[in-house]
C-alpha cells in the first residue's frame, strides 16, 4: 500500500485483508491491519471501513446471506431502521449488493452504517463503513472512492 494517503501502489505491494486488496486510502485517513481505515476528527467519534470476510454455508445467494445478517442487526441494534438490500456492480465478484443501517447505540447518537457485501463462489467480502449520522456527508465520498479502489483476489484453484 502506498505510504501517502490518495495514492496507489502496485498490486502486489498492496495491503491485504483476507482476500481483500487495497492499494491505498483515502487522504487523511489512517490504515489499521487486520481491521480496515479510520478516519478521525477532532471532537467527533471516529469513522471506519472494517473489511472482513465470511463463507456461504449453504447455496450461492448473496441475498439468502443478508436476509440473515439482517435478522442479527435487529436482534443487536436499538431502533434499526434499514434502506436495501440494492444490487450493484464490484469488479470480480459474481454478486454485489449495498444495505443501509440506521440505529442508535447506548450515547443516543444515530449511527449510521453502509455495507457492501460482495460475492465470488462461496466467499463472501463484507465493507462496513460505519460514522455518525451527522459526519455521513462528509465521509460518504471517501468511502465510495475508497470502494473504487480496493479489489478481491481472484479464489485460487
């Protein structure tokens, strides 16, 4: 990954979470192995990109997955309220969908949450992007360039 926040690096020097790629971040936000990006600002609560990733157990729905993440998120979360699951397009994967996630945690400030899960074979590669409801303006944009620029690796045969 390259040492300057907005610039690339070549695959093969790239950061790596499980399968996922990335090549580099977004300006002004830091890298944290094994957990994804954050971004920190001054008399707010963090924002973050935690990449992780999961297996299909059972099929090869993407849809079945987050009908069942899904029912988690209302069962852990006060006053869920969400938006998707949307189909949408990511280099390399045979599915890709978007949810939104609004809800409110014990502070009773409104988090808001957008989380792309992406699908090739069995593996599934999820992006949580999680930040206050009231940074979501001004972090949406680096979490859509950030998006743009990380890559699966292709599954090994």
């Amino acid at each position: 990954m390259s040492a300057n926040p907005g610039q690339t690096a070549a695959y093969a020097t790239a950061a790596r979470i499980g399968r996922w790629i990335i090549p580099a971040i977004p300006f002004g936000w830091t890298w944290v192995p094994e957990f994804g990006i954050q971004k920190q600002g001054e008399g707010v609560v963090p924002s973050n990109v935690y990449l992780r990733e999961d297996q299909l157990l059972a099929g090869n729905q993407l849809a079945l997955y987050i009908q069942a993440q899904v029912t988690l998120m209302k069962r852990t979360f006060l006053e869920p309220a969400f938006a998707g699951p949307a189909p949408m397009e990511f280099p390399g994967a045979e599915e890709a969908a978007m949810l939104m996630l609004k809800h409110r945690p014990m502070h009773q400030v409104t988090v808001f949450q957008v989380q792309h899960y992406v699908r090739s074979g069995k593996w599934i590669g999820i992006a949580t992007l999680t930040t206050l409801e009231s940074e979501l303006l001004k972090i949406r944009p680096d979490f859509d360039q950030f998006m743009k620029l990380v890559r699966i690796e292709p599954e090994r045969a």
